[in-house]
C-alpha cells in the first residue's frame, strides 16, 4: 500500500491556509472551480466548464472550508445561492489583487492522466511554471500560479521575469 492513498488530501489544508493568507493581507480570495455534476454553482455563469468565485468575507455568508466541500451562500444578479463545490473540483485559489496563489490539476485532465499514466498531467504543471517543479501527495500536484519575491530567485540568484503577454483580467462574480 503506498503512503500517498493512506493520507488525506492536501489540498483543502492549503485552501484553508491560502484563504486565511489572502484575508490577513488584505486581499480578496477568489477559487476557480471546475464545474461538473458534482458542484452546485449558478449554471447562468459557468463557461467552458469553469466558474471564478469569490469566496471573501463580504461576498459570502455562512462560508465552510471544509475537508469534503466549500460551502456558502452569495448572490448572483441580486438572488440569493447555496453554493456547495467539492473540494476535488477547486482548481486554483488566488488573490485578486496579485494573482498569487495556487493550481491545482483540473479533474478533467487527471481523468485523462488516469487514463494516459501519470505523465499525461505533466503538460498542465509545465504550463504553469516550467522551471519549477510541482509538490503534492501523489494525486494534487500543486503549482505556484505567479512567481512571487526573490524567495523564487533561480539558482543564479537573479530575481524570475515577470511573466509574457497581456495581464490577464478577472470578471468578479458575486
């Protein structure tokens, strides 16, 4: 028996720690959530299987991290929601303000990889960040979403490049 199927999840931990890191600071969290038959998300603002909640204080109600689900309740359009989103289906919590945070791998890829062996997930952690490598208990591989201080400098010292291309924007769901 291998030591990754007998500990739980990490991924709801660091949820959890990401989250209260965002609030500290004075950030807004925000999770990207792959939307299935499993999620209870308002179906109006899903695209490509994909929806941004923010799951901040003053956008929430009732807000539960917990180990098995996220749950709360918000309004979209002025209507009141009971969000629930399994924990396996958050693929990314992130500051909206910097971008920092964490991916996650997207269950419809790592149904693929459990298909095509443990190498068909690599794609999706090199896009990412290439030049780093990912840690996980086995099934959540974890990414870094941006590259942060110094602290990620490469082995020459130098601080990373900022990333190419047009900064993205994020379209706030409330």
């Amino acid at each position: 028996m291998s030591l990754s199927t007998d500990l739980p999840s990490t991924r709801p931990y660091l949820i959890r720690a990401l989250y209260d890191w965002c609030t500290d600071n004075g950030f807004t969290p925000y999770v990207a959530v792959y939307v299935d038959g499993t999620v209870q998300v308002p179906r109006e603002h899903v695209k490509n299987n994909e929806i941004v909640l923010n799951i901040s204080f003053d956008a929430t109600s009732a807000l539960k991290l917990g180990n098995e689900f996220i749950e709360f309740r918000a309004r979209f359009g002025g209507t009141a929601r009971e969000i629930m989103v399994p924990i396996d289906r958050v693929i990314a919590i992130y500051a909206r303000e910097n971008g920092q945070g964490m991916a996650f791998p997207n269950p419809a890829q790592q149904a693929g990889a459990s298909a095509g062996g443990p190498a068909a997930a690599l794609p999706l952690m090199a896009a990412a960040e290439p030049d780093k490598p990912a840690v996980g208990d086995g099934d959540n591989k974890i990414v870094p979403l941006t590259q942060g201080s110094s602290a990620h400098a490469g082995d020459d010292g130098e601080p990373p490049k900022p990333p190419a291309g047009p900064r993205p924007a994020l379209k706030r769901v409330k």
